[in-house]
C-alpha cells in the first residue's frame, strides 16, 4: 500500500512461525523469505504412521518509491506479516497546484 508518507507491505503466512520468517529490505525491494514444517503422527493398535511435510518460500517485490530499510517495523500476528517502511525525503509524494 503505497501512502504519502511510508509503504506498508502485508503477507498472509497461514501455518507459518514468526520465527521461521526472514525480511529484507534494498531501497526500492522487499524480500519474505521462510519456512514450514509438519508432523503428523497416528497410532492405533500395531498401525504406526509419521508424516512429515516441509516446503519454504521466497518472495521479492518491488516497492511504489525508495525507502528508508533503516527505519522499517514489522509486526507478525495470526498469520499476518506487516512490514511498515517510511519513504525517503526525496520520493514523498507532493500536490502541484494546477495554474
């Protein structure tokens, strides 16, 4: 979401750890990169079966303007990452008035 001031960037991470979760920032680039994993055990009388999933994921998006990485906030809760990134002075947007 591009506002006049900053970029908020929000993922949906059903399943997934805050933990397992990696963010980066460049000036213009935001990279989500993680991981999940599963076990699934069941046992009933001389049945036994494990199952184990795993499986990562990376995505890079670019950003609407440059921004300031230094100063980025990121929250993570009930799946949901966000990722809050003040632009820089420069890329801020401005009104012209129409003459």
């Amino acid at each position: 979401v591009d506002r006049d001031e900053d970029v908020l960037v929000r993922v949906d991470l059903p399943g997934v750890k805050k933990e397992d979760v990696d963010v980066s920032l460049t000036d213009n680039t935001v990279t989500v990169k993680g991981s999940t994993s599963e076990e699934k055990k069941e046992e009933k009388g001389d049945y036994y079966r494990c199952e184990t999933m795993q499986g990562s994921f990376s995505r890079t998006m670019s950003l609407p303007s440059e921004v300031d990485g230094s100063k980025a906030q990121s929250t993570f809760k009930d799946g949901v990452l966000e990722v809050i990134v003040p632009k820089l002075e420069k890329a801020h947007r401005h009104s012209v008035k129409i003459s």
